[in-house]
C-alpha cells in the first residue's frame, strides 16, 4: 500500500503517523501496520494483507482523522488523503531542512508584510539558529554499499515475480562474487579488489574428406596415387580464467589486473591412410593427444588518466590474447609481450603499441609450450571512430616481423622449419631469416545503410634464402578485401571481394627473374572473412601433395606453400589467390541463427605451383565452395551455444591438375559452455 497525505491547499504533510489496524477475520485478522510520512507527504507499507482496516491519522497541528472499513483488495492500493488544520493549532511549523528529526520553528504569528519586497521590523523574538543533527539522528552506517543484502519481498503475492534474487556461486547471472559483482577485498584508501572467474568448455567434432596420397598404403591392394581422404577429428578444450582486478567494474579503465588462463586439450584424428597422424608411418591411422598451455598471464597496470572522459594509457606484460586488426588479416596471437594501449579524445581515438616474443605451439592442439621460438613482432596501430563517416572506424597499422633462422621438427616428427621443399643444401633444407614489414589501412563500421569492412596491406622486407626461389629475395607484396553488406528485417545479405597477390618468379627463369618475392603471406592470421567456418577453403587445411607443405592452411584464404601455420615460416613465393564471395545471415529467432556462404576461387599466378609439382600446365581456377551453418543459444546468451555446419567445395580445372575431380566436403558440430 502506497499514497500521499496533503493539506487543504494540496502540500504533501510530513511526519503524519498512519496506523492500520485490521478488523476482519482471516488470514488479516490481528494485523497491524503503522509508517509516517516522508518530507513530501509519501508513505510505503509492504507486505499489507488483503482485508478489511481502519485507517487512523494523527500530526500535531492536524485534526485527526479516522476511516472505517477500509478495504484492502488489490495486491497495490493507491490512498490519497487529506488533513485539516486544527482550528486552535498554531500556523504550520517551518522546517527548512525537510530532514525528519530536525528540530522546527514555528512561523510568525503576527501580520503579514502586504510588500514582500520592502524590510519591516520584526514584531516577534528572533528564531533560534537551527543546530544541525548529528549524523546518527538520519543514518545507519554500513560498512560498505556491496553488502547491503538484497530484501526479502515479493511484488505480487500470488505470482512468480522476484525482481529481488539473491546470488549464488553457481549462479552467473546474479550477484555473484566469482563473478566480479562484489569485491573480494579492500587495500589501502578504500581500493576494491574484484575477482573474476570465466569457465569455458568448447567440444568440436569435424568429418572430412580431404585429397591424401597414398604413400605407403594402409590398403595392401591399393595401386593409387591418391589414397582414402576421409578424416574424423574431434577435440575438447577446457579454458579456465582467473582475473583479479582493482578499480571500478564497468565505465573506468582498471586500475591494476592480473589473469592468469590455462586451458587443456584433447583430441583425436582417425584417418585412412598412413604416414598423416606421424612421419613414422608404423604409428598406424588414429592418434590420441593431450596438452596444456598457458594461454594468458599478465599483469596490467594503469600508468594514468587523460582526461575526465575515461581516457587513460596502460601497460600490459606477459602472456596475452591480441588481434591486429578488426578480421585477423596479418597477426592474431596468444604470446608473451609488452603491450602499450589506452584511448584519447573520448575513446574517439584508440591505439596500441606491442612487442611479443613468440613460443613454440603444440602441433596437434595449437596451444603454447613453454619453449622460445625465436621470432619477434612488433606492432603499433591507431583506431579512428567516426572516419569520414558516423559509424565508420578505421584503422591504421604498422607491422614488423622479424623471424630468425632455426630448424624445427613438429610433435609428429615433421620436418616445419625450415619449409621441407625447394632448394636444399648438403641434402637439408636451409635455415633462412625473414625479415617482413607491413603498411595496413583497414575498416569496418557502416557507410549509411551499407556496412562496410575494409583492408589493404603492402608487404615489404627481405627473405634471405627462400627454398622455392632458391635465392635471397627481396618482398614486395599486397593484399585488399572489401566487404559490404545490407541489413534487412532479420536479414543480412553480403558480398565481398578478397586478393593475395601471387608470384611467378623461379629458379627455371620464368617471366621474372628480378629477385623479388610477390606472393602474399601473414605472420600469423585466423581470417574472419568470406565464409569463415562456413567456408570449406578456410575453414579445412589442404595439403600438397607430397611435398611438405600445404596449400592453404586453417582458418586462413592463403595458398602461402607454408609448412604450418603456428610452427612454419612465411613464404612470399606463392600462387595467390581472388576469392569472389555471397553470402547472408540470418537471425531466424533470437535463440537461432543461419548461414549461407558461396566462394569462387582462382589462383592469381600458378608458376610457383608448377616448379614444386613439376607439371605444366596448371590453370587458374581452384573451386567454388559451398557452405551452410546454423547457430542456437538455449538460454539467449552466450553460456550455452550449438554450432554446426556442412560445407563443400568442388574443384576446378587448377585444382582438378594437382589432385583429381572428386568433390571434398566438410561436416562439423561445435558445443560451447560457458560460466
């Protein structure tokens, strides 16, 4: 029960006292309720049973007032009353504070000045000063507002309506001290510390087929080239974060943060020819691995605020998760590093400025060993909000990446760096150092109605000994991608444009024979572009044939002819690539998405194919890929989400020359949890 006490001339009336005393039988019955009013005449009472009262209104200077059979039948009642001044009362006390508990003064008694502008002389004694109340008279301390406890009390008596929930430490959509809702302690100047726990579990299966050469056969009667290319892969990963932290849970940069994330892997490949899951073909067709890597470990520090509008700088060391770019073009990583960040201008301007020293991955999982690599990139770029258009960020980027010589077996006994093909020297391939520069301009947002995602990068540097040149190379290379897309009711329909450039130089004296490397190739991508997962040429790594590299590598549009994505090389003398892609996604419900994706692939040069495989010719086209996916969130967030997917990709006359016709497809199904 609610409502409002006013005077004769409509003011609210505080410190009037309303007792409720039942007079029904029943579940009422025996009931008492009394509150007073507050300073502008409004009273609350919770919790009041349905029946039958009388209502009692009682202030000093008020006549009181009594109301029979008052009937509570609704689960809110709305009362507005009205009280009279007492015929003998003195004219209404001031209280200027409004305070409950402040001591009142009485109003003047004698006549009023008819010219409010002019001073008159005061017929009556002076008021005493007010004395102001001391601080118990009004408050109850606490020792903090984080644990004032959430009350005991329904909105509707006879319906499931809590808007009050008390948190659990199983429950992450609550108040919850795992989750960084409460502080775990408090340091010196009323600092707050907050921990934060993430807990994920991403279980993936994926069947394929994938062109194989038959090697030494696991079918004794098979005569061949090409063996059975069907594969079964399926993987667990268990990510468990730690995130201590200092400052202000959302808006303010932190102060202070350190996270510490291991993750675990398991996984499983079954294929049908020998020789894949092991160089020792003794090994057999299936292989079961398990490893743990240090995915993050860090600690941030803020060195200071910029300005009133949260603009801040900040340094972060150790072990992090950190992409280049907006789609993961040239560097997306979890490495050891320095890494400067914060923003200016009211976050209209965002950079960062890093350093990272890479480790050695763990081949069959992808995650971090405790081993140095010996490669180093560096990376500083600045993000623009609001370039040339509302709703368009761009960015500017620069990239170093300086890879050392140094030779490498894989977990599986594969021989990755250096790349096992080419020019060798005393019977092994040789070592060589890369140095590689990249000038990027990239952006995404939306131009109007028209989303846009841009890129371009000009690669530079030097190779010092490539194995298919055969030479010191000098690098001169670019890619663009171009992505524009319209938003329909539920509908997203997109199309987008993708180029590596390729080179033709070799060592038989093809069309160019100036030294200089113009195929395209990252440091260390994970592509978001064109399809993606959806995707058959992205999503799956394609070997070729029995060379010790691959086409293309996962999660990746490049045919770069690197021996691993993680542990291999970059190779600046490759065929290329223009992908030409339709696609639409579709919001079916809010638990339920679809997609759909269609890529044209073509080579931009085949000469470096044609000197590894020794066949000529090989033409241009590669392919057109097929791919369809759905994704569902049971509980509409991210805690609970089921991906799957099939794609396809049909082979064209370039791809029909290097392996055969047969058509290579791909099934996966993804279940995340996430606490």
């Amino acid at each position: 029960m609610q409502g409002v006490i006013r005077d004769s001339q409509g003011r609210g009336i505080p410190g009037v006292q309303l007792d409720l005393q039942s007079t029904s039988s029943g579940t009422a019955s025996g009931q008492h309720y009394s509150v007073t009013t507050n300073v502008e005449g409004i009273f609350r009472l919770r919790d009041v049973r349905l029946g039958v009262y009388e209502v009692k209104l009682t202030r000093e200077g008020f006549e009181a007032q009594t109301i029979s059979g008052f009937q509570v039948v609704r689960p809110v009642s709305v009362l507005e009353l009205a009280l009279k001044a007492s015929s003998e009362a003195i004219p209404a006390a001031h209280c200027p504070s409004g305070v409950p508990g402040t001591p009142c003064v009485a109003a003047p008694t004698g006549p009023t000045n008819p010219y409010p502008g002019l001073r008159s002389q005061t017929e009556t004694t002076p008021a005493t000063p007010e004395q102001i109340p001391p601080a118990s008279a009004n408050f109850s301390p606490n020792p903090d507002r984080w644990d004032i406890a959430m009350p005991e009390w329904r909105r509707y008596e006879t319906q499931p309506d809590v808007p009050y929930v008390k948190g659990h430490w199983y429950d992450p959509f609550n108040r919850n001290r795992l989750k960084g809702d409460y502080p775990v302690f408090s340091s010196g100047g009323g600092q707050q510390w907050f921990f934060h726990f993430t807990g994920t579990s991403e279980t993936g299966f994926d069947a394929r087929r994938l062109p194989t050469p038959s090697g030494l056969s696991s079918d004794p009667g098979d005569t061949g080239f090409f063996g059975r290319g069907e594969q079964a892969f399926m993987s667990e990963n268990l990510r468990l974060s730690f995130d201590l932290f200092r400052g202000d849970t959302s808006f303010r940069p932190v102060d202070f943060r350190v996270r510490i994330t291991p993750e675990i892997n398991l996984n499983f490949l079954q294929t049908r020819e020998r020789g894949i899951v092991n160089v020792d073909t003794r090994k057999g067709t299936n292989r079961f691995d398990t490893h743990i890597g240090l995915q993050e470990a860090f600690v941030e520090a803020k060195i200071r605020d910029l300005s009133p509008n949260y603009d801040f700088v900040s340094v972060r060391a150790g072990i992090q998760q950190f992409t280049s770019d907006f789609r993961g073009f040239i560097f997306s990583e979890e490495q050891p590093g320095v890494r400067v960040f914060g923003n200016l201008r009211s976050n209209r301007l965002a950079y960062n400025v890093a350093w990272f020293d890479l480790l050695e991955k763990n081949t069959n999982s992808g995650l971090n060993s405790p081993h140095r690599r010996g490669q180093q990139v560096y990376v500083a770029n600045l993000y623009v909000q609001d370039f040339l258009a509302k709703g368009y960020t761009t960015e500017f980027s620069f990239h170093y990446n300086r890879d050392d010589a140094s030779i490498h077996y894989d977990d599986n006994g594969f021989l990755v760096r250096p790349a096992p093909v080419g020019a060798v020297v005393n019977g092994t391939p040789r070592p060589h150092n890369i140095r590689a520069y990249y000038l990027g301009w990239t952006g995404n947002g939306h131009i109007g109605r028209i989303n846009v995602s841009n890129a371009f990068y000009q690669a530079l540097g030097h190779d010092d000994f490539n194995t298919i040149a055969g030479r010191r190379v000098e690098i001169n290379a670019r890619m663009g991608a171009l992505e524009l897309s319209i938003d329909k009711d539920w509908m997203r329909y997109r199309a987008s444009f993708f180029y590596a450039s390729g080179d033709s130089s070799n060592r038989s004296g093809a069309s160019r024979t100036d030294g200089t490397a113009h195929g395209f190739d990252s440091i260390v991508d994970d592509m978001h572009f064109a399809g993606s997962e959806n995707s058959f040429w992205d999503h799956e790594g394609i070997r070729l044939t029995s060379t010790g590299v691959a086409l293309v590598t996962p999660m990746s549009l490049l045919p770069d002819l690197r021996s691993n994505k993680e542990e291999g090389q970059s190779n600046f003398v490759n065929p290329g690539i223009y992908v030409f892609n339709l696609g639409a996604d579709f919001d079916v419900t809010p638990k339920l998405r679809a997609f759909a994706n269609t890529n044209y692939l073509r080579f931009d040069r085949t000469e470096p194919l044609q000197l590894l495989l020794f066949q000529q010719p090989i033409r241009h086209s590669i392919g057109t890929d097929f791919g369809a996916g759905v994704e569902y969130r049971p509980p509409l967030s991210e805690n609970i989400v089921i991906r799957g997917g099939a794609s396809a990709l049909v082979p064209g006359q370039g791809l029909q020359d290097i392996y055969n016709g047969r058509v290579l497809f791909s099934l996966f199904a993804k279940v995340k949890f996430q606490f």
